[in-house]
C-alpha cells in the first residue's frame, strides 16, 4: 500500500494546528485512521517532519549469487530437470531447502527457460 501523499499530511497537521477539534473528529474529516493522525502527529514532534519514511525493502531472498550460479549450470547442462529436482540438487549442494514457487520466482528473475523437451515422440499417423 502506498503512503499518504505528502499533500494530505501537511493539510492534516494544519488543521491540528488551527482547529482545537479531537484527532478522532480530524481522522473523520480526513478519512484517515486515528492511528494515523496520532502516529503523524509523534512524527512531527520528533523529527518536525511528516514526510513519510522510505519503504523497509521486505524480507531479504534465501538463495544468494552463488546459489544462482548453481541453478543457471543446471538448467544449461540438462534443461528438463523439474523445480523439484532443482530444489533436491540445490539442497544437496548447499544445505539449502527452497520451495518450488522459490525456485520458480527465481529461474523467472533470471530469465532461464521453464520449457521441457518432450518426452514422447510425435505420433506416426497423420490426421487428414
């Protein structure tokens, strides 16, 4: 969710400022949450600033550079290994135990090919 835009802050603290109303009467007016009135208004007095703080950039990601190395060598050496077979090659190799939608997201960012050979030939009988 984005935060609110630095526009709405300053109105809201200018309101505080001139209208002696309730924070509950100004998170009404506003449309916003109590908390938030009252968290904008702890920030203000602590850093006299409502500019919001940058984003926390999440959870770090489990598999690192050389992880990577690995999983691009295997899928180079033999394509149809499955995510399954990845992610038992890779915890045999490093320790580490991933999840196949990890494993997934991670041959996407890396931009390796998900597509299989088949493993039956074509059937001899044409269709007409």
């Amino acid at each position: 969710m984005a935060p609110y835009s630095l526009d709405l802050r300053q109105k809201l603290l200018h309101a505080y400022e001139r209208w002696s109303g309730s924070q509950r009467a100004l998170a009404e007016l506003f449309g916003v949450s109590v908390s938030f009135v009252e968290k904008l208004l702890q920030r203000q007095r602590a850093t006299g600033t409502v500019v919001p703080k940058p984003h926390g950039g999440g959870p770090s990601r489990r598999l690192d550079a050389a992880d990577e190395d690995w999983l691009r060598q295997w899928v180079h050496e033999q394509p149809d290994l499955t995510l399954a077979e990845l992610g038992e090659r890779l915890a045999n190799a490093t320790g580490k135990r991933t999840s196949v939608p990890t494993l997934c997201r991670t041959l996407a960012r890396l931009q390796l090919p998900r597509k299989k050979s088949r493993s039956m030939r074509r059937s001899a009988i044409r269709s007409e």
